[in-house]
C-alpha cells in the first residue's frame, strides 16, 4: 500500500480547522442512510482542493446508526467503516455493542464502480466530519475499520486524518517495512485490533503483520483469534472486546 499524499500538509490543516457545528435541537437515532456534498462538509476552500479527488457537489452516501440513548451531553464515539461490498451497512447483532459503548456507526456507501483507493480514503474521512457536524463527538475515540482488503485503507484513513485513534482490521492486515519513520511514529500513538480465525485463509499473514507491530514498538495493539467460523465481519462479542481494548 502506498500512502496517499495527494493532499498538501496545508490543506490536512485546513480540514483540521474545521469546527464541528452540531447545533441541532433534534438528534436522529437508530439507522438511517446520509447524503451529502462535500460542499455542504468542509470549507469551501477545502473542497475545491478536493474537488479533483471527489467533486465539491458530488452526493456522497453513508449507512449511519446512532444509539438510541444519544444525548448531546455524553460526547458518543464514533466508528467509521470502509466496506469492501461497498454497502456500509452495521450488522444487526452489532447494534447492542455500539449501543453500549455509546459510538456512532459510519458505514461507507460506495455507487462507484471499483473507486481508487485516494477516493475511498477522502470517503470515509468526510463521513466523519459530516456526523461531527450533526452530533457531538468526542474526539478521543474516533476508529476507523476495515475487512479483508479494505484493512489498508483503513490504516491510510488513520495516517491521512490524525484525529483517527484505533483501527479496527477483519480478516486482513498490513504492514509495510517502508513505512516513514512519521508514519511508524503515528502508528504507535494509536491503538490497534487485528480479528482472525481457523477458518480465515489470511490468518498466518495477519499474525505476522500483528507481530512486525510488536517488533517495531506499537505496544497498543491486539490480536484476536476465533476458534471457531469466523464471518466476514466478526462477531459482536469481538467487536466489544475489541472496543474494550481501544477505549
């Protein structure tokens, strides 16, 4: 995988400057599906920069749950997860997980056929600040996820958008020995879960993707091992382990 740098460091700035409005009186819960521009996201400078990764107007999609007991007043985490099926749809036995640990489901919606991987990147960071925008978030935990071979976008996500804390990998991993020493430095202030099993044909390169982290000082990191069939996504009781160890 090779990180994105199709964005200047100034403009990362610019993204980071954005303040989140979440003014609303009346806070959607449950699922719902989100629709928006990028010029209705960030600033106006910000998404002309954008605009010839993802048109300023273009009406972009997300798959969003909201816990019900949502309030304002207890910042929720937030999740943001980049489907490989391009769905972006939360599995209904996760919803009791995200309900408890009070974090916000952003699944990605992809329409385009087969997207580069800039574009599926910029995606997932402009769902996150399109919920920061409509609800109060707190900023210490914000994770990004991804399954199988959308595991390395996930970790670009992270190294693009600093503000991303955790990351979340099922059945898929990466790491690289040619990573910067600034992105080795990142990746070891964040923390990390790598979720596998018997039945995962990837699991022997995982583990050694789990222990090239251990080898390199990324102390915050976990790997999880399912005895038994592992799915596609992993199970709910996983997927609170893994936000127990991350929080």
């Amino acid at each position: 995988m090779s990180i994105q740098r199709s964005l200047s460091a100034a403009l990362l700035i610019s993204l980071s400057l954005v303040v989140p409005a979440a003014w609303a009186q009346d806070y959607l819960t449950g699922m719902y599906r989100l629709t928006r521009p990028p010029a209705e996201i960030v600033e106006p400078d910000f998404a002309q920069a954008l605009d010839e990764i993802i048109k300023k107007d273009e009406k972009l999609q997300w798959q969003i749950y909201v816990p019900e007991q949502y309030s304002p007043e207890r910042p929720a985490g937030l999740f943001v997860y980049i489907d490989p099926d391009g769905h972006g749809r939360i599995p209904d036995s996760w919803t009791s997980v995200f309900d408890r640990h009070n974090v916000i489901w952003i699944g990605v919606r992809q329409t385009q056929r087969k997207p580069d991987s800039t574009r599926r990147i910029w995606h997932a960071i402009l769902g996150a600040r399109a919920v920061e925008g409509d609800y109060v978030i707190d900023p210490q935990r914000m994770y990004v996820g991804g399954t199988r071979d959308t595991v390395p976008l996930a970790v670009s996500t992270m190294l693009t958008a600093n503000e991303f804390g955790a990351g979340i990998y099922t059945r898929g991993s990466f790491f690289s020995p040619k990573l910067t020493t600034d992105h080795l430095e990142a990746l070891q202030r964040k923390s990390h879960v790598f979720i596998t099993g018997t039945n995962d044909n990837g699991k022997r390169q995982i583990r050694s993707d789990y222990e090239s982290y251990q080898q390199q000082g990324i102390s915050k990191v976990k790997l999880i091992f399912d005895n038994e069939r592992l799915g596609d996504l992993g199970s709910s009781e996983q997927m609170d382990e893994a936000f127990r160890f991350i929080r």
